[in-house]
C-alpha cells in the first residue's frame, strides 16, 4: 500500500518539529511542510485550501447578544 501523502503549513512549533524534521516518524505518511507566518497559512489555507492539513485559530470576540 502506499503512504499517504500530505501537505502540511504551521509555524515553527517545538511540538511538531521532531515530526517536521523526520526524528519522528508517522507510519504510512509522507509529508511535505511548509513553515509560514501565522497570517499567511491563516489567510491561504481559508482562502484557498493550499494544504491538506493547517493550523487554523478560532477567537471569539466578546458576546453582545445579551
């Protein structure tokens, strides 16, 4: 069977920089990382969905609906 094949855009986060680098390995996947600023995987990925996996934030703003 073949490995899976993702696209990946984050940061530089220690959490997945062991992964990024290939000291970790995900058995079965194949990935190809891509180490933007917040802003642009932000805007790229929700505008064009340029990767199969992004980090993405969601912020609520205050609740005025009282």
């Amino acid at each position: 069977m073949n490995n899976l094949k993702l696209s990946i855009a984050t940061t530089d986060y220690d959490h997945f920089r062991d992964f990024r680098n290939g000291a970790v390995r995900a058995e079965g996947i194949d990935h190809n990382w891509s180490m933007l600023g917040h802003h642009e995987v932000f805007a790229r990925f929700t505008a064009n969905r340029e990767w199969d996996v992004a980090e993405l934030c969601q912020v609520h703003g205050p609740d005025h609906s009282r």
